[in-house]
C-alpha cells in the first residue's frame, strides 16, 4: 500500500488541508477500504476498479461513481473494491 499526502499550492491553503494518493493491491480475501470519519470533507477521485459502498450491517450497496464527495461523518463505513 501507498499512502501519501500532498500540501496544496499557496493560493488553496485556506481552503484545502492537502492532496492524497491511496495505491492499494485488493484481493478477494481483502476488498474492503474503511472510511474512517474525521472533519475533512473529501472529494474522491478513483481511476481503479469501482467502489461499492457497504452500508451498516452489510447488506446495503451502493456502486459509487469514479468521483465522489465524502461528507462529515460520525461513524466508520466501508468501501468494496469489486473485483
């Protein structure tokens, strides 16, 4: 995995903390990225395979599209790689 986080160019500080890159290989033993909740809102870009969104008690899906907005949360959610 490759995690890596970018300072934004002078004139966006005020309204962006940083850029990020997340590189991960996902196997079918491990499909699952956790959205852990913080105060950031992010805007996801994904140029991989799509994310399903596994809703609390795992039964909910919700195929998410190549960019997306990650509001507030309150508590952790998870995201599928499908394969």
């Amino acid at each position: 995995m490759k995690y890596q986080e970018y300072e934004p160019h002078a004139s966006l500080r005020d309204y962006v903390k940083c850029f990020w890159i997340l590189e991960k290989e996902y196997t079918r033993d491990a499909p699952n990225e956790e959205v852990t909740p913080d105060a950031c809102i992010e805007l996801i870009l994904n140029f991989g395979s799509p994310y399903v969104l596994q809703r609390e008690g795992g039964m909910d899906r919700e195929m998410l599209a190549r960019s997306w907005l990650a509001c507030r949360r309150s508590r952790c959610c998870f995201a599928r790689m499908e394969l």
